[in-house]
C-alpha cells in the first residue's frame, strides 16, 4: 500500500543497507540508494519533479545512514535531486528548484533549525544552478525562491495559515537577495514573487495571493531602504505579477 514515493525510499533503503553490509564505501553505498530509487521511481509512473525530490530523499537518507553530518546530507540530497531532474530533461530552473526542496527536506529529516533549511535550500538551488550553467543574476534568483519556499514548507509543518506561510516565503527571499547583492527594488520583487507562489501552494485564493505578493513586496522594499513611493511601486508590480500569474483580469 505504499506510494510510489514510499516505494522509492523504501527501496533505495533496502540498496543503500545491502551495499553497506557488503563492505562499499559510503559513496557507493549513496550511488546504490540513487540507482535504487530511480528506478522504482519511473516505473512507478511519477511525474519528473516527484521522481527527482524520490531520488533526492533516498540520497539523504543514505548519506545519513552512512554518517554523514547534517549539512552533508543535505547536499548528497539536493545534488542527487538535480541530477535526477537534469536526465529527466527538466529546465535549469526546475533543476535547482528540485535541488533546493530535496535538500530542505533533508535538512529537517536530520533535525536542522528553520534557518538552516532555509540556508540548506539555497545553496543546493545555487549549486544545481551552477552546473545548469545559469549567470549571477539567475543564480540568485533561484537561490532566493529555494529559500522562500523552503520557508513556506517550514510553516506549513508548523501549522501556520497560508498567509504567514507566505509572508515567511517572501521574508526568506529577501534576505537572501540581499546576501546576493540584489538591487533593492529587485528584492522587493523577489519577495513578492516568492510569497505568491508560497500563497499559491497553500491554496489561497487569487485576490489573496496579490495581497500576499503586495504585502511581502512592501516589507522587503521597506528592509531594503526605498522610499513610500518606490514602496508602492513594488508592491504594485508583484501584486500585478500574482494576479496575472493567478490568471485574473
């Protein structure tokens, strides 16, 4: 009665265990977890993202099987998540998405605080991106998503609403734009993206993912030393950018 996914783990266990009682080192014994899990992923018939955060799991938990620190786990996890979305023919940026997911969840797995998930997300994102062949610009981008998302997942598990999930998201985001030396206004918009799509995956309505992007938009342009007006104006276009995106007029 297992899921695909649970499949997927459970067998990339059972390799990862069998490798590891036959003397393989840790590496081989991670390699057998990936083979593994890819396989029953695929034939399991899930879609490419949930095939990569499969592959990605059993990674991670291989890696902890094998003694890996934390923070090591959590890069085996997103690093074998990428690679699975890039055999998978999935885009540069579902590529770092999926790497920064595989190693936030890993992160948690292996008892991590809130901030470090968030900073766990990130870097697999960037890393992923990296190899992906992205510039600067987007590999700050995509560090700044995997971090709000990485967010959002993290209230979500603490039972907070939709709303505070996404203003998390879009807190996590601006931070790290800051970090990669976004402009201001860029942060703003970066934030207000990463809380629409936090709004969106909590299954708030279309107004109040324009709400959220707005809100979110406004306290990193505040954060980030723009004035009212410049405030407004961010505010207004990741308003605009989730409504749009929501599909409404």
């Amino acid at each position: 009665g297992l899921s695909g996914a649970g499949r997927a783990a459970a067998a990339g266990a059972a390799a990862a265990l069998a490798a590891a009682q036959a003397g393989l080192s840790p590496v081989e014994q991670i390699n057998a977890a990936i083979g593994a899990s890819t396989v029953v992923a695929a034939g399991a018939g899930l879609p490419p993202a949930e095939q990569a955060a499969a592959v990605g799991a059993a990674a991670g938990a291989a890696a902890a099987a094998a003694g890996y620190t934390p923070q090591g786990q959590a890069v085996v996890a997103g690093e074998a998540a990428a690679d699975r979305a890039r055999q998978l023919g999935l885009t540069p940026q579902q590529q770092a998405i999926a790497a920064g997911a595989a190693a936030a969840l890993r992160a948690h797995a292996a008892g991590m605080s809130v901030a470090e998930q968030i900073e766990a997300a990130a870097a697999a994102a960037r890393a992923a991106g990296t190899v992906a062949g992205m510039n600067s610009t987007q590999l700050a981008e995509v560090g700044a998503a995997a971090g709000g998302a990485a967010a959002a997942v993290a209230a979500a598990r603490a039972g907070q609403s939709g709303t505070a999930q996404a203003a998390d998201a879009g807190t996590a985001a601006a931070m790290l734009g800051a970090r990669y030396n976004m402009s201001a206004v860029k942060q703003a918009e970066t934030a207000g993206i990463a809380a629409a799509l936090a709004a969106t995956t909590a299954g708030l309505t279309p107004e109040q993912q324009a709400v959220a992007a707005g809100e979110a938009a406004t306290a990193a342009a505040g954060l980030a030393g723009l004035n009212p007006t410049q405030s407004v104006a961010a505010a207004g276009r990741a308003a605009a950018l989730a409504t749009a995106t929501a599909g409404l007029n």
